[in-house]
C-alpha cells in the first residue's frame, strides 16, 4: 500500500488535495444556502441550531459513519463505491436474486457519481466567482463568463494530464484550510459564545421549535458534507491512516472553525451577511485575494471529480457495464493518471448547460443534494450487506452498526426530494440516462453472446476434426481472441475460409475481467496445451488492472510456449449488430446497443495491440 512507500506526511498533504477538495470547498455555499433559502427565520438561537446540526452532521457521517466504519471495508486496499459493490455482490454470491439487486443498486449508485461530476465543478466555481459580487456589485455580470472561461481552460488542459501542477494541489489545499480556520478564528473571537454550538443541544432543541423548518433545512445542511465520499474512494491512493489522519488534524478542525466564523459573523452584522457570509468574513483589502484561492481550490475539487469520472468509466467498462472507450495515458509513471475525451467533453457540456439553467451556486444547491444523499444512502446499504455477509457479524450487530447511519441518511435523502421540482431532477436524469446505458449494453451482450452461441463450434472437437486433414501451415504465431475458451473464435473460421492457412503456432485467448480490484502476475494466467502446437489461454485481470495482452503473452516464457513478438499476428472477430424483430430488447434499446457497438473502442486498443500485426474477421449478427 502507498503508506510503506511514502512518508506519512506526504500522503496526508496529498489527500488533502485530492480527498478533500470538495467538502472543502463546501463553506462557499452551505450556511449562505441555509439562510439565503428563505426557510430558516434569522434569529440568535436559529443560529446556533443551524450550526449544530453542521457540526453533528460532519460528525456522524464524516467522521464516525466513514471515517470509522466505511474507510474499514475496503476490497483488497481498494475502496470506491464500486470497489464496495463488488465486495457486498460477491459476498452474496449464493443469493442471485439478492446479488442482482444489489448490482442494480449499486450501478445506479455509480451513476449518480457523474450527476455529482457536474454539480460540484459547476457549484463549486460559482461560488467561488460569485465572491467577486461581494468586492463590486459591477461584477455580477462577469461571474459568469469567468466561470466559463475557468472551466473550458481545466477541460482543455486534461488531455496533457495534469501531473505536472499536480504536485502543488496538496500546498494549495492546505493554504485553503489554513485561510478558511484563520478566517473563522477572527470572527469567533468577536464572539466566543457562537461555541456553544458545539453541543447537540442546540441542534435538538432547534428540531423541537421547528420541526418542519428543521426537515427542510436538512437539505440544505447536508451540502456541508458533500464530497465525503472521496474519502472512501481514494483509500486507494492514500491509504486508511493518512486520510483520517488529515480528516481529524487538518480538514475537520478548520471546515468547524470556519462554519463557526460564518455564524458569528451573521449574530454580528445581522441579515447584512447572509447573501455571501464566507466572502463578508474578510477584511476588505483582502477579498479579492480570497477569490483567487477559492477560485483555486474550486479547480483542484473540480479536478478530483473529472479524474474520479475517468477513474469510475474505465472500472465500470472492466466489469462489462458500458463498451470500450479511448483511453488515453498522460504519465508514463503514472498509469493511473488517464484522460478519456468522451468522458472529458461530454462532463463539460453538461457542466455548461448546468450553469446556464441554474445561473448561480444558490439555485444549483437545490439541484446537488439529492445525489449525494443518494448515494450516501447507497453507500450504508451496501455497508450493511459487507458488514453481514462478508465480516459475517451478527443480524443484530451489524443493524447496531449501520441503523443510525441508515436512519440519518433517510432523514437527509427524503429531505432533498422536496427540491425535486427546483432542480433535484437535474442529477437525477443524469444518472438515470447513463444508467440507461449501461443495462442496455450489459443486455445487448448477453443477447450478442448468446446469437453467437446458437451458431458456436467447440473448440476441441474442431481442432480434432481440423487435424485429420490439416491445411496448410504458414510460420508465426496467430493469437485469436475469444470471449468463450471453449468455443471456436469466428475469426478462425473466417481465416480458414478466405485464406486457407494456420498457422504453426496458434493462441486462443479469452480476458476475463473479475470483480476484484487487482489481480498480480502471478495469477494472470491460465495455460491449457491443445495438441499441434495450439493453446487455450485465459487471462485474468481485475477491474483496476490495466489490460496488456502482449506483456501478458510475454509471461508464457515460463510455460513452455515460445513468442516472437515480430512474428505474431492478432486475429479479432469483428461483429457488426443488426437488430431485429422478435424476443429480446426494446427495438430502441437494440438500436441503441448497435450504436453504442458500433462507436467502441476496438479490443485492439483497449488491449494495447500493436496497430500493425491486427487483422480484424467478421460479419453481422442479427439479435
């Protein structure tokens, strides 16, 4: 795990500018959307109700429900919602009906990430911009196109990879928490008393006057803990200790000092503060400055998502969910640090038509909860399902363990379905579509795979038969990729037809993708010997591992099988879909999953084959 390779220090600096970008930047717009929404009244004690509930709701499901529990569950290092998924799935793997719906689950949960992907860049740099209104009302209408331009710029750089200004995000993130805690601390020396807030007290009693102003503010208080969910998500990358370690030491304490600031300084100045009470907490001389490092730290949040969205499409690609796309390798050092133009573009087109509908970072908050909640939600759901069946605790153990969460999380989530109608929707269909997408082409290749079935050939018996009468033999090595070990490859049969050779080295190979999230060399392959020279191999790969069929092919050194790279071809069977009448899909859905067939990636790419020794076989296949 990274911990043993880098000094604790370093990685807590680095998850500061990885993990906690956007819950970072959440003081821009949470107490300004609590206030500025017009459900809470402005009172002393309203006040100090709010700030509690900010502070209790950082505290249990931040700190305890996933700094304690969630960081605990993770797949081999690996954490993420789907890293969880396939730990809960595979869990209950002798329960299909209960598997598959924890799949459908869990895969619209990884949905809702890309409705997150476009609000938190979107709300995040408005905000930030919108500080700018506080230095002159005459820059209103340049918040804007400043957002845009900002936008467009972090957009356009991703194709060159961002390691390089890579290294300054953790400096920057803890400048920003830095600032954020100094900002708060000058303001609760004006008053002391806004502490007091700190006890459960104030949130409880808050609920009890107002208990259905106090359920609608939750929607909105819950913007405080948006991004949480990287702390589970990046454990990857940083490990368990570093990012609770940076949660307690560093993030916690300034995002409370800061929360605190805001509410003394609305008890101070009164309704004066509450448009933008972040931006009014600095001096004067210094709100401009403050722009430019909210405007920074909005980026490096905003940077985190676009690199989760990468990071999420190429996982759920490697589990079968959607079709190959390209994928593009920015460090030669780094193989994690990628860039996916579909992916890219299609986030900033729906980045762009979010803030043109929305136009300002109050509007987006009714359009960002419901998401998150969501998949908070989701995310106990499935705690619960790895806590019972993978830890094998107790009924009663593991409802102790997860109730309260369940339960706080229903409060938030059914809170945020009132902002349904005032944007909550917007994420929604987001994740829905892409959803869509992804049970189209999960189906689609069931039904491609099993027309291709109906006309299959087993493999052993051909080769036998095949050899009776041999053809004639050319030298090199064929390697014919098949998505079925057991079955003959149709470009097999296509190079017999047209050209009438084998040749005298000849390689079946079949990926296979699993749902853990690494799979070491060690167990990469499968070697079967078929006779005359041929073999059945299977390679395996986790859904982080990069695939690399010829690196893998270079292991069968060991296996008694001799590879001359320069002497060996690649035969991949091409199938060109063509729906028709009849059982199987929606006519639009098998229209939809014969576009989405025809746009992917081929395997050749996907599997890093060098261009000049492909020959790609094939025909249509009717589903």
């Amino acid at each position: 795990m990274a911990e043993s390779k880098t000094s604790l220090p370093t990685l807590m600096v680095g998850a500061i500018g990885v993990v906690f970008g956007d819950i970072g930047t959440s003081v821009l717009y949470t107490v300004k959307e609590v206030f500025g929404a017009g459900h809470v009244q402005f009172t002393s004690n309203n006040v100090y109700g709010v700030l509690s509930l900010i502070f209790w709701t950082l505290t249990i499901i931040v700190s305890i429900k996933y700094v304690v529990l969630v960081l605990r569950a993770d797949n081999n290092g690996e954490g993420g919602l789907v890293a969880m998924l396939t730990l809960a799935s595979t869990a209950v793997a002798d329960r299909p009906v209960l598997r598959r719906g924890m799949l459908v689950v869990g895969i619209f949960g990884t949905c809702l990430f890309y409705g997150d992907g476009v609000i938190t860049p979107a709300i995040t740099t408005l905000g930030a911009m919108e500080g700018l209104e506080v230095v002159s009302p005459n820059f209103a209408d340049y918040v804007i196109p400043l957002t845009l331009v900002v936008l467009f710029a972090l957009f356009l750089v991703q194709k060159h990879g961002t390691a390089g200004i890579g290294r300054f995000f953790g400096p920057v993130m803890l400048l920003w928490f830095a600032v954020i805690a100094a900002l708060g601390v000058l303001q609760i020396a004006r008053n002391p008393r806004i502490l007091w807030a700190l006890s459960p007290h104030y949130a409880l009693a808050f609920a009890a006057q107002h208990p259905g102003v106090t359920f609608i503010t939750l929607g909105a208080v819950v913007l405080c803990v948006t991004g949480c969910e990287a702390l589970y998500a990046d454990m990857g990358h940083f490990g368990k200790r570093p990012i609770r370690l940076a949660w307690f030491t560093i993030a916690m304490p300034a995002l409370v000092l800061n929360y605190f600031g805001q509410g003394a300084l609305l008890l101070a100045e009164g309704s004066a503060a509450v448009k933008n009470p972040f931006f009014h907490m600095a001096p004067d001389w210094a709100t401009l400055p403050l722009v430019g490092l909210a405007t920074a730290a909005a980026v490096i949040a905003s940077q985190a998502l676009i690199s989760g969205a990468y990071s999420v499409t190429k996982q759920v690609i490697q589990l079968g969910f959607l079709p190959h796309l390209t994928i593009q390798h920015t460090s030669v050092r780094d193989t994690g640090q990628i860039y996916m133009p579909l992916v890219n573009w299609g986030l900033f087109v729906m980045i762009v038509l979010a803030i043109g509908m929305f136009r300002s970072s109050n509007n987006l908050a009714a359009a960002y909860g419901i998401a998150v909640t969501t998949d908070m939600l989701i995310t106990t759901v499935l705690t619960f399902f790895v806590v019972r069946y993978a830890w094998k605790f107790s009924l009663a153990l593991t409802l102790a363990a997860t109730g309260v969460f369940l339960t706080v999380d229903l409060l938030f989530w059914s809170s945020n379905l009132l902002k349904l109608v005032h944007g909550g929707w917007f994420p929604l269909a987001i994740a829905g579509a892409i959803f869509l997408l992804m049970v189209t082409w999960r189906d689609g290749r069931a039904l491609l795979h099993s027309a291709l079935q109906n006309t299959a050939l087993n493999l052993t018996d051909f080769l036998e038969a095949l050899f009776a009468s041999p053809p004639s033999r050319v030298a090199g090595t064929a390697v014919f990729l098949t998505p079925d070990p057991s079955v003959v490859p149709n470009a097999l049969l296509h190079n017999l037809k047209h050209n009438k050779v084998l040749h005298e080295q000849n390689l079946f190979v079949t990926v296979r993708p699993h749902e853990i999230p690494w799979i070491g060399l060690d167990k990469r392959l499968e070697v079967q010997p078929l006779g005359h020279d041929c073999w059945q191999i299977v390679l395996h790969y986790g859904f982080k591992n990069d695939p690399d069929l010829p690196k893998a092919l270079g292991l069968l050194a060991g296996r008694g099988v001799k590879l001359d790279p320069m002497s060996t071809s690649y035969f991949l069977s091409r199938h060109i879909v063509t729906p028709t009448p009849g059982a199987g899909l929606m006519p639009w859905r098998e229209k939809l999953f014969a576009y989405m067939h025809h746009i992917a990636t081929d395997a050749s790419e996907y599997l890093n084959l060098p261009s000049n020794a492909v020959v790609e076989l094939g025909g249509k296949v009717e589903i």
